[in-house]
C-alpha cells in the first residue's frame, strides 16, 4: 500500500472545465472550496491577463464555494486573444451563463482594477444576483483615468519612466505616445505589435507597485516568441471606452444601494488613484472605502490580500 507523501492542496480546484458561451468563445471556469459553499465570483484584471493561482487564496476553501474563469482571449480560454465578440457587454452576459449553467441563484462578486470595473457593469446590470461586492483598485473605465495612469500621472511620478516608455516609439510618433501605442498594439505585424506590447507590459508593470524592482525600462525593449497578452487586450479595450458610455459605472451606482460592499484601496496607486474609489463609495452609499497606506496597484503590495480577504469572509457570513 501506498503512503501519500504531501498533502492535497485545499486551494486546488475540485472541477474545471470548458464552457462554451456563443461566438465562438469557450471561457476556461475553475470551481475551488467545496461544493454546496458560499457562492462566489471572482473577475480577474487586465482585460486580458487570466485568473491566478493566488487569487484563490481570497477564499476560505471551507465556507466557499468560488468560481474563477478567464474572461474572453484570456488565459486557459480559447480563441486565445481574440478580440471578436469580445466587449464589456459579451462579458456580463458570460457571467450570467456562467452563473446559470452552474445553478446558483445569488452570488459574492470580487475583482480587483479592470476586474472592478467589470464586477460594477455586471451589478449594475443584474443587482439581484448579488449579494455582496469586493472591490480592489476603482477603475471606472473613463478616458481622464487611462490619460492619467499612462501619461499624466507617470510624467509627475515617475518621469523617468515615462522617458523610458516613450522612447521606445519612433521619433516621429513621441509627440502623441498613448495613441501610437494603442495604434502599434493594434497591428497585425508581429514586428510592430509585439516589442509595443512587451514595453506596454513593463511599463504597467513597474507603475503597478510603490517599489517595483525595476523602474527603468532597457532600450529597446525586446521582442519575444509570444507577445504578453494584457497589453494586446486592454489596448482593444481602451480603444472602445471599455464599451461604457461616459461615466455610465458612476451614474448608475443608485442600483448598488442594496448590495453591500468593501473597496480595497492602495494610497499610492498610480494606475487606479483613490479618487475614483471615493467618488464610488460616496454614490454607491452601501460601499465602505479601505485605504491601504503604502500601497500601490497591485494586489501584492503589503496588506492588500489580507484586507481583501478579510472582506471575502465578512460579507460571506
């Protein structure tokens, strides 16, 4: 007889499986906790980067009973970075079917930054399948917030960054850096598309925390086999205004009053600033705002997961 040698991992998901919701797409939905648990949702960021292995660890795999997919192009989810039929608009109704093929009348939504903006669209759009939201970095989906987590804010904050960024462009296209990235992310060229997508990415990724471990970017940066997908897909979202009329997320918040909510907020987000997540818990009216001071964006920066967590298993009770 055998003797185990390691114990089963209790964040280790009990199903998975490929779900087909129409156009094409099949999402990639992972069930973690057991069965029969507190239902809950969690929406992961981007648009484009997939759910995470420690994005599992927001639930207590003994009470819930949590569902995390990857949303359109994303991830484990096929077609891989198609941007066909893929809106904010497709992706709420994958969460109904998602909700529905699974049997669940009302669940806990979750999401952090993008995943924030489309937990908002998709309460707003169904508030009685909601029980609860948790809400990590307020993105609202505007044109005023991309300018200033690309531009605006990098050039007071980190202007040796945004250097670094805008010279990786060509001479000619410096003058206008945001909308020559987007048009470079957007072309069918590997050789255009993807050393724009890898500068997208370390860029994002040295604004998204207070002491990244790098803050210059290597000139030029290099193109790889596999572009990184986030920039290729939240290029073609920002393109569109996220599919959202003008503060459309802001403007219906009244439908939020009676689900009850934390946002978690990093002081010193340069990506998503507190501001947006004021403005929201001010019109949301049933949203307490958690600010966490020295933090910034990501969901990593000391003691954002512990706050998230915490609210997880609060509004879960």
């Amino acid at each position: 007889m055998s003797t185990p040698t390691a114990t089963a991992d209790p964040l280790r998901p009990f199903d998975a499986r490929m779900l087909a919701v129409g156009d094409g797409h099949w999402l990639y939905v992972e069930e973690i906790g057991r069965a029969g648990g507190i239902p809950a949702l969690f929406l992961h960021g981007g648009p484009g980067s997939g759910s995470q292995h420690l994005h599992r660890r927001l639930f207590d795999p003994s009470r819930f009973h949590a569902l995390l997919f990857d949303q359109r192009g994303a991830g484990r989810s096929h077609p891989y970075l198609s941007l066909a039929a893929n809106t904010t608009q497709h992706l709420v109704a994958d969460i109904e079917t998602i909700r529905a093929h699974f049997g669940i009348e009302r669940w806990l939504v979750v999401g952090g930054s993008w995943g924030s903006t489309l937990a908002l669209a998709y309460a707003e759009a169904f508030p009685e399948r909601v029980t609860g939201l948790v809400l990590r970095a307020i993105f609202l989906g505007t044109h005023q917030e991309v300018e200033w987590a690309f531009v605006d804010g990098p050039q007071l904050f980190r202007p040796d960054l945004f250097a670094d960024f805008v010279g990786q462009l060509p001479e000619a296209e410096r003058g206008a850096p945001l909308a020559a990235y987007l048009r470079r992310l957007a072309d069918a060229d590997p050789a255009v598309q993807g050393p724009a997508a890898q500068a997208w990415a370390a860029y994002e990724r040295a604004l998204s925390e207070l002491a990244p471990s790098r803050t210059r970017l290597s000139a030029p940066v290099g193109r790889s086999e596999r572009p990184p997908p986030t920039p290729i897909v939240e290029g073609h979202y920002i393109r569109n205004g996220f599919f959202l009329e003008p503060g459309q997320l802001l403007r219906d918040a009244h439908r939020l009053k009676a689900i009850p909510g934390v946002i978690v907020q990093g002081r010193y987000d340069l990506l998503c600033p507190p501001r947006a997540a004021y403005a929201l818990s001010e019109a949301w009216g049933n949203g307490g705002l958690e600010i966490i001071d020295k933090a910034g964006h990501a969901i990593t920066e000391p003691g954002v997961m512990e706050a998230l967590a915490a609210a997880v298993s609060e509004l879960g009770s």
